[in-house]
C-alpha cells in the first residue's frame, strides 16, 4: 500500500488538489455560517433572513433584542436566544478562532428596506416540483429576498404554492385546500407585483 502516487506529478497534483478542497471549505456564506453556529430556534430560513437584513456577522453580533425584531420571522422567543448565544464569550471565542483559521464570507451593507416594505412580509409560500429555469434554492432565494416565509410543508396558512413538474404531495394538499397554485411565470409575476396575495 502506499499513501501518495508514484510519480512527482501525480503526487504534486494530489496535494494541490487537497489544498483547494480546504480552500473551498473555508469559503462560505454568512448565512451558512450563522446557521451552522447552531443557535437555537434558528433554522435555515431564519438564518438567511438575519444575513440579509444585518449583511455582516458583526452587526448580528451586536444587535439588539428590539433591533432583531424587526427581521422577518423572529419572534421574541428567536430574539432572546439569539442575544443570549452572542453573550456568551465561548461563542465569541468560537468564531474568533474559526475566523483566524481562514473561515471567510462576503459580506456587505445593512439591508435599507424594512421588512414591512417588502411585497411578501408575511405571506407564507411552499415550493414543490422542478421549476423550467430556477433552482429551488433560486426560487427560494427569490422569494425570501421579497420579504416572504418559505415553508417546506402546506397549511391553512400558506399563502400560496409554486408548483413546477413532478409536483408533489405539497401540490394535492393545496388543491384540496383551495390555495393559489402559481406556476414559473406565476412566481416572476407575483415577484413583480403582478399578482397579490
């Protein structure tokens, strides 16, 4: 058995390749990172949602209960935990040393426009199926930036669903609860204001 290849090219090929997969590991986005800091009641969604409002670590960090309230989808119990996680100085000491270890991200300013401009705040919508051209992730993205909650299951509260091929489950259960069901060009129209909830 031996660990690296024979020859010099391989084996310089070989660790070069091991480099750059350890540089692409220290390669994030803040909205990753905050998620993957396991603060608790703090999901994917609402990650993405504090990332885009605060648009740098440091100014999460700082936050304030009051100033973390007005992100879409935290609520006190989510305000308080999150307070209550940058207090602790282990945390801080985490991410200090993560940071000094090469963990990066890019990062910009505050988001300006309130949660409550924003056409969707509030609107609960579900994605189901292979959409033409978007991605999930794309759509989703999509949909949150317009202030909107992107649930992985149907209810009464849902506001709509966006259904692409091979819909499934999600799309039967908004039919039988006789919910707006859009599809691709649906999307772009009620991003564009086109269509109201």
């Amino acid at each position: 058995w031996q660990r690296w290849p024979r020859s010099n090219a391989l084996r310089t090929k070989s660790a070069q390749n091991l480099l750059d997969a350890i540089h692409r590991a220290r390669r994030t986005t803040l909205a990753r990172f905050i998620y993957a800091l396991g603060i608790r009641h703090v999901g994917e969604s609402t990650a993405a949602n504090l990332a885009r409002h605060f648009g740098a670590l440091d100014a999460l960090m700082r936050a304030t209960y009051e100033a973390l309230l007005e992100v879409g989808d935290v609520g006190p119990v989510i305000a308080a935990s999150i307070r209550q996680f940058f207090a602790q100085p282990r945390h801080i000491e985490a991410i200090k040393q993560l940071r000094a270890a090469g963990v990066h991200w890019p990062e910009r300013e505050r988001e300006n426009t309130k949660e409550a401009e924003k056409p969707l705040t509030g609107k609960i919508i579900a994605l189901t199926g292979a959409l033409p051209t978007l991605t999930r992730e794309q759509a989703k993205e999509k949909l949150m930036t317009a202030g909107a909650k992107v649930s992985a299951s149907v209810s009464r509260k849902t506001a709509c669903v966006v259904a692409g091929a091979d819909a499934g489950k999600k799309l039967t259960q908004a039919e039988a609860l006789g919910l707006p069901v859009l599809d691709e060009e649906g999307l772009h129209q009620l991003l564009n204001g086109q269509i109201k909830l």
